[in-house]
C-alpha cells in the first residue's frame, strides 16, 4: 500500500514542469503516455499524483530547507498549490532569555493545561522564553497509559516520581518496572521508551533541556527488547533509574557552619555532568531544625528548580524577600549565577523536604 497526495493539475503538462522544474521532484511514473493525465512524482520524502481530471482544492506542501536563502520563499502552482520552504521544525528556534529570574510557582494556585492522552501540565517556570522546560505532570487514577515507544533528542532529561507510581520500560534495561513516588530516572538522548500504566493518580516533575527538543516514534522497536545492556553510553550518558528505597543520606556541611540533609542520585555521573538531581531535608539536633542553604554555591548553575515535595519552609530570596512555602509549591533560579542571588530555606516544618534539580553553567561540550 502507498499514500498520494493528490493534487489536481487541469492545466496538465504546466502542472507537470512545475513540479519537476521548478521544484526538483522526480518523475516515477506517467500515464497514459500517448496523452498523458496521470503522472506520480516523488521529491522531499513525499509521493504526489498529478491528476489532470481530479476535482480537489488546492494543497498547501511545506518544504523543509535548511538553506537559508529559500526560507520563508512561497510559490504558487498548479490549481493554486502553495508551496512554503520553511526550517525544520527542530532548527525553528527563538533566542531564549538570559534574564536572571528567581520565582515561586504556588501550587495552591497552578494553573494545569491538557496534554495527550489525558495527562494534565504544570509549567513550573515563570513566564518567559527559557531554554529549559519544567513541568508537574499528573495521570489521573489507575490504568493503561496509551504511550508507544519513543525517544527524544534531548541533552539532559530526568522525571522524578513524586506521587503515585507507573510502569515503565526503557531500551537495553530489561524488564519493564515499577517506578514509585521518590524514584528518579535519567533518560539519556535517544533511549526508547514507553510508559506503560500509571497506578493511583501518578504524579511527577520533568525536567528538560533544550527546550525546542523533539520527540520521535520508533515504529521498529518493541519493547522490552532482547539486548541487555544497561551499562551502555547513549550519546555519554547512561540510564540510571534511581530508588528512594535505596537512598542513602549524608549531613551536608555548609559554609556558615549550618548542615542539612542530602540524598544523592547517581544522576551526575550517569549525565556526564549534564545535570544533578538530589533530595533536600533539615538536620535535627534536639528540638532544633537547621536552615536548608543549598550547595555547592548557586553561582555555578544556570538552573536550579526546588520542587517542595513535603512540609512548608520560609524561601528567602536575597534581595526578593521571604515567602513561606508549602508542598508542591516550585521555586526556580535561573541565570542567576552572575547575580549572586541565592536562596535559603529558613525554619523548615519538621517533614519538609525537597527535590532540587540543577543545570549547570558549562555543561561538558557533546
Ligand atoms: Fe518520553
């Protein structure tokens, strides 16, 4: 079986040099040839039928190019064709903001959009053109989840789980697993995956770099697949899919001589220092709670995100004041390395704790 588009050509062999002059197709096939009305042109992974006697509208082809001569060039052909040479959609790209910005995205008063698939969004950033995407996903309820295997072309991509749990499988790992609230995967570019179900109302935070990634089906794969081999570099990175069960957790010394909690992922060394991921808590000592002064020093991140996974805390924001803030609630610094604006987290609530995510300033060159 094979796919046409079919475009109506009354004015025949104009129709015809159009498209194989003007526009570069090939020609496969031409009927009848001692007049002919029927010819089927290839070109820009498209199959066309000119007819001379379909009785269509006319059809609107948009040329990729990368040449940027062509871009934004439109022609018109036969019966009206329009023809637009446009950029690949993953070359589209608008200058992103380098604007310092340090905001708090309230959960009480998120403001969540429909995705595919029944999947509602939360844009964890504050307004602006950022080349980074943060997102609080929720799958309501219990079920299937209608994903196909898929991967995407991005540097730096983790999800951490942070209520309910899903069944996922992922290329070269094995059987598909149960990915509970506090686990964190890193998805390495180009990995094929697939979601599988989620189980009692799935929720979790995503994190991705650059923005204007994309996502591709790979219509080959099924998965799980034969091969295991979870040691293998896609790009310079691993997978790693990182348990809460197995989470050690260290005090954390900081400069003014105050400690808290840190639970380490292997997302660092798995990203080839692409970005980290850890979990955040107070130290206790009596009846005392330590400020949260996250380390190592801001100033060598371009990105960070707190998501408040439990309890509420008091953020100061240097300059920006004091809010206190609660669960769900997401608390993002970005390009705030030049501005030495950091942020602490003072009197927390006993069961306060939180993810932070970082990317850094200079990420290793792929
Ligand atoms: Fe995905």
């Amino acid at each position: 079986m094979k796919f046409h588009l079919v475009i109506a050509s009354p004015s025949f062999d104009e129709g015809l040099a159009f498209f194989l002059d003007e526009l570069g197709f090939t020609l496969e096939r031409i009927t009848p040839s001692e007049n002919p009305s029927l010819a089927i042109l290839t070109g820009f992974g498209i199959s066309i039928c000119l007819d001379k006697n379909a009785e269509t509208g006319p059809v609107v082809l948009r040329i990729s190019t990368a040449d940027p001569d062509l871009h934004g060039l439109e022609k018109t052909g036969p019966n009206g064709t329009k023809i637009i040479y446009d950029l690949n959609p993953d070359e589209q790209t608008s200058p992103t903001s380098e604007e310092p910005s340090i905001a708090i995205s309230e959960g009480s008063t998120a403001h969540w959009t429909d995705g595919r698939a029944g999947m509602k969004y939360r844009n964890l950033l504050p307004q602006g053109n950022w080349n980074y995407i943060a997102s609080h996903i929720k799958v309501p309820g219990t079920g299937p989840v209608p994903d196909w295997v898929h991967y995407h072309d991005a540097q730096f991509q983790i999800i951490c789980c942070y209520k309910g749990s899903a069944k996922l499988v992922y290329e070269d790992q094995g059987d598909p697993f149960i990915f509970n609230a506090g686990d964190c995967v890193l998805q390495p570019p180009y990995i094929r995956h697939q979601v599988l179900e989620s189980y009692d109302g799935l929720e979790v935070i995503e994190i991705v770099t650059p923005a204007n990634h994309s996502t591709f089906s790979d219509h080959t794969m099924t998965l799980p697949n034969d091969t295991h081999n979870p040691a293998r570099y896609f790009e310079d990175q691993t997978f790693i899919w990182d348990k809460a069960a197995n989470r050690q957790w260290h005090s954390l010394e900081t400069a003014n001589g105050s400690s808290h909690e840190i639970g380490k992922t292997g997302i660092e060394i798995a990203s080839a220092r692409n970005g980290d991921v850890q979990l955040l808590r107070p130290s206790r000592s009596g009846e005392t709670l330590s400020d949260i002064i996250p380390s190592p020093q801001q100033g060598s991140s371009k990105f960070v995100l707190w998501f408040v996974l439990s309890g509420t805390a008091v953020c100061d924001r240097s300059s920006s004041g004091q809010q206190r803030i609660y669960e769900n609630d997401a608390i993002s610094a970005l390009n705030t390395h030049e501005e030495g604006k950091d942020v602490v987290f003072r009197n927390p609530s006993s069961d306060f704790s939180l993810l932070e995510v970082r990317i850094p300033l200079n990420p290793p060159e792929n």
